[in-house]
C-alpha cells in the first residue's frame, strides 16, 4: 500500500494510505502555476479585477484562480479581501 506526502513547510500534515475508499479533489485541475503568474494574479485581485476576468487573461478555469487566491491570502500577499475569517486570539 502506497503513502500520499505533501509539501508541508514544517507543518504537521496527516499521511493518508491509498486505497480505494479516499477520495481525491481536484485531481483534475492545473495546480502548478508559471513564474509570476501568482504574482499577476495577488496583483489583478489587489486591483479590483474579479476571478473571471482574471482567468480569461491567464486562460486559466475560474477554480484555479480562486484556489490561488486562498493560496496567496493563507500567505498574506493580497490586500483586497477575499474572504472574512476572524483572526484566532
């Protein structure tokens, strides 16, 4: 039986065995970005552009820049809101 690893950048994340009862999202999407596409994309958004106009200029699905954008607000390289999450105390 195989291991599923994930990049984890030090964080602790949960081996899950193969087997045909887990079920895998997004497998069918481009998760790997350009050089400087995130950064068009963080700066397109801090810019007031929404995800579709981004995608048609990126030729990217609409999923994949949304997906990008919780990317790059987990890594705080965007300004404009994309959602309201209260920091934990």
């Amino acid at each position: 039986m195989g291991v599923v690893k994930f990049k984890t950048s030090g964080k602790h994340v949960p081996l899950i065995p193969l087997n045909g009862d887990n079920e895998f999202i997004f497998e069918d999407l481009e998760l790997v970005f350009l050089p400087g596409q995130l950064d068009r994309i963080a700066l397109a958004w801090n810019n007031w552009q929404t995800i579709e106009q981004i995608a048609e200029r990126e030729e990217r699905r609409e999923i994949e820049i949304l997906l990008a954008l919780i990317h790059l607000a987990d890594k705080e390289q965007i300004t404009r809101p994309l959602a309201f999450i209260p920091k934990r105390i």
